[in-house]
C-alpha cells in the first residue's frame, strides 16, 4: 500500500513540473512576441566631413637585363637610390614598405634579324620554339606621406630617381574609427529626435531600445586629386589636392512600445 502512494506521489510531482515548465515556456514566448511584434524603429543619419593626414603613394620600379642577376642587380641599385631619396624626406621607415618583387623570363620565337653589307634584311626571321631572351625584375613598394607640403616634390623626386611605374595615389584618414564615432553620435542623436517628435503624432509610449542597426558608408572615397594607371608617369609639378573625405552613418533604433 505505502508503494502504491509513493509512485502515486512521484507521478503527482513529475505532472506539477512539467506543467510548470509549461507554462513558463508560454510566457516566455508571449514576452518575446510582445517584444517583437509591439515595437516601432526610427531611422537617423550622420555625416562628417573629415580631411585626410595621410598620402598613400604605390609605385615599382621596372628593370630588364639579359640575365636574371644583371637584372636583380641593377634592379637594387635602383631601389636602394630610390629609398635614400625617400629617407632623406624624414619619412619614417615605418611608412615604407615593399609590396611585391618579381623575376619573369622573357621569351622570343624570332631570331635575331642579319642585313647585309647594304644594310638590307637579309632574309626575313623565322618563328622557331621560344626561348629565354633576358629577364624583367618589378619591385613595388608603398610610402605614406604625412606632410602634404612635400607631397608634390616627393613624387617628382621618386621619378628622377628612376621610378618608372606609378600606381595609385590616394589620401585617407589614418584613424578612421574616431570620425565614424563622432558621425554614429549624430545619427543616434538624430534617430532619437525623430522618436521624440513622432511618439506624440502617432499616440504611443515608448519603452527601452530592443534592436540596433547601423550602415556605414562614404569612407575612402577620396574627393582630392589622385592619378594612377599601368607605368603612368605624373609631370612635374603636379598640384595634388587632398580635399575631404565624407563619413556617413545610418543607424535604425527599435523601440519597444508600452
């Protein structure tokens, strides 16, 4: 008899938690739903207009040679020439770097051409197997310049000294994050007037922020002057222009509705 009332008991006990359990899962969910369903977002922009402090400059430097050591030879005269020139600038060795070197055969179907006394071809050349006829050594490097005053005579000076392929020459922000901050304040701030204006209009109060969404977009895209291109070369005297870069931000706050 004692048996049967303890399993009748532990059986009692067992249905109490697990309609417990029950009901604490629905009420959850009903929490949930209600956070998710009885809400309204609002939408804020920020836009900072910020100029750069650093001048990005990739160049490399082309040499060709019959030999791959001639051209690898020749190829570190040229370097080492080119960076005294940028040290002597005060430019941090921090702030250069090399970005790539390559060795590449140079191949050739056609013999060399013969004339004759008369200086006439003597035959034309004719296609055969290629073969290795010299090498070509590219070695690129990236320079940062902070001081713009300098920007335009540093370029000119990296051709002088025997620079033949320059690249790309952009301006940025070197601590981006800070100016992303200060335009997600705005947007934030922005996002939180709309909420403050329209809680009135649309008749409902507003609870705590339940989601946050944000987009940034703008950095990067230089509005100064840049060129670039395939062994393009700048004149002399070239005016290069940093100008502004623009930062914006959009963030979408969710609210929860009382």
């Amino acid at each position: 008899m004692e048996t049967q009332k303890t399993i009748v008991y532990w059986l009692i006990a067992g249905l109490i938690v697990v309609l417990a359990v029950f009901l604490l899962v629905i009420i959850n969910q009903k929490l949930n739903t209600a956070t998710t369903t009885n809400t309204v977002s609002f939408s804020g922009q920020g836009k900072v207009f910020a100029k750069p402090d650093v001048a990005t400059i990739e160049f490399g430097i082309l040499t060709e040679a019959t030999t791959s050591k001639e051209a690898q030879d020749a190829n570190s005269k040229k370097s080492q020439k080119v960076t005294d020139f940028i040290k002597k600038q005060n430019i941090d060795e921090k702030d250069i770097k090399t970005t790539y070197y390559n060795i590449y055969p140079k191949y050739s179907s056609y013999p060399p051409v013969i004339y004759d006394e008369r200086q006439v071809q003597a035959y034309p050349p004719v296609p055969s197997e290629p073969k290795i006829v010299g090498y070509q050594v590219t070695q690129g490097f990236q320079v940062k310049v902070r001081d713009f005053d300098k920007l335009s005579g540093i370029v000119d000076g990296l051709v002088a000294n025997g620079v033949n392929n320059v690249n790309n020459l952009g301006f940025s922000i070197e601590d981006p994050e800070k100016v992303r901050s200060e335009a997600r304040t705005l947007a934030i701030a922005d996002a939180k007037k709309k909420a403050d204006e329209l809680k009135g209009k649309i008749g409902i109060k507003l609870g705590k922020i339940v989601n946050f969404y944000e987009d940034i977009y703008g950095y990067g895209l230089d509005r100064g002057g840049g060129y670039g291109g395939v062994q393009t070369l700048p004149a002399k005297g070239l005016s290069l222009l940093p100008g502004e870069n623009e930062i914006t931000v959009n963030v979408t706050l969710t609210y929860q509705i009382k």
